[in-house]
C-alpha cells in the first residue's frame, strides 16, 4: 500500500493563498516600492503630454425660408418652385463642417494669439507645420485639423455641436469661431443662389403663361 495522502482541494487552496500572504509580507518594502514607482511614473507621463484645451459652440441649423412676393405669385397661378430644404438639415451641417472645402478655408485663415512666452500668428499651416514636400504639406494640415475638430448632432432638437481642440486656448476658440463663420457664409451664399434661381424660374414660368 502506498503512504501518499491527498489533502482536501479547500484545504490545499487556503494553503496557497496563506502562502501568498506570506511572501507579500516578507517583501512588503519591495512591493510598496514598485507600486510607489508606478504611481510616479504615471504622474511624470501625464506632466509631460502635451495640454490640450477644447472650444466648444452650438447652433440651430435655420428653417426653410418663407417665400417672397415672386414665390407667392408663382403659388396663386399653381405654379411649383424648386426647394433645397433637405441642405439645411442638421446632419447636413455636421458633414459639411468636416467637408474638405471648408477645412481648407479655416486651414488658410490667420489666427493670432498671445503665448507664455511670444505672440503667436499666421495661419494653421504656419502655426503647426507639416511634414513632407511643399505641395503635400496643405493636404497633411487639412487632415490634421480634421482630426482636431469633433461636430455633432442632438438627435431630439436637431442642435449641431461643434469642438475644436487645440494646444492653446485662444487658438482653440478661435479656430471655433472661424468654422461658425465658414457655415454663415455658405448658409448667405446658399440663399442668394436659392434666390436667384427661384426668381429665374418664376420668371420664366410667369412669361410662358402670359
């Protein structure tokens, strides 16, 4: 017969665990010293990230216009005029604030602002440059500058949202503020022309019916 003895897989596994309790304690100088070089270490990596700072702003894509005197003579004589509500939706805002036509636009614009320790000014391209040869280097800030902008749609009421973060907060706002201006001005260009060609349409409509 042999002499072996198993012991009970409880008994055994709080044997282990004892154990481990045991080495912890014989080396708890050694195991408070890496977790306090840890800590330390984690503090020092996040000191030396860079800071970012984020602008944020909101706005209400605007309803479909009403109609002007020409549109309203159109509407008596039956007449339909063409419309480009579903350009203002918001969603619509939220791609075009991301389109490359517009990047491009805030990528050339000045900016100018006061750091620690100069004043700052120029445009994106200047003030973060690029890697690469001359004529790639506009396309790279372009792309970087996407990178840096986060547009956004509030489902139930429509709001678009729109962060931009940047290395310093002056830059960051007004990076913001330009892209707001960016989208005033094609939602102007975009009624002018929505006007145009409705007048022109009506027009035509009106002289072939006389």
């Amino acid at each position: 017969m042999s002499g072996t003895s198993l012991a009970p897989p409880g008994r055994s596994e709080e044997v282990s665990l004892v154990g481990l309790v045991n080495v912890l304690l014989r080396h708890r100088a050694l195991v408070a010293g890496v977790a306090l070089f840890s800590c330390l270490g984690a503090i020092l990596y996040a000191l030396a990230q860079p800071r970012s700072y984020t602008a944020t702003s909101s706005f209400m894509p605007q309803a479909p216009r009403a109609q002007g005197n020409l549109s309203g003579i159109a509407t008596q004589l039956g007449l339909a005029l063409p419309t480009a509500g579903g350009a203002q939706s918001p969603a619509f805002y939220a791609d075009l604030l991301h389109s490359r036509e517009l990047l491009g636009d805030a990528v050339d614009s000045r900016y100018e602002f006061q750091t620690d320790t100069a004043a700052v000014s120029g445009n994106l391209l200047e003030i973060q440059p690029q890697p690469g040869r001359a004529e790639t280097r506009r396309e790279r800030s372009v792309r970087a500058l996407k990178r840096m902008i986060r547009p956004g749609v509030a489902q139930q009421t429509g709001v678009v949202t729109l962060g931009v973060t940047a290395n310093h907060p002056a830059l960051a706002q007004q990076i913001n503020q330009r892209l707001l201006d960016l989208v005033n001005r094609f939602n102007m260009v975009s009624r002018q022309s929505q006007a145009g060609a409705e007048r022109k349409f009506t027009e035509q409509r009106l002289a072939e019916v006389k």
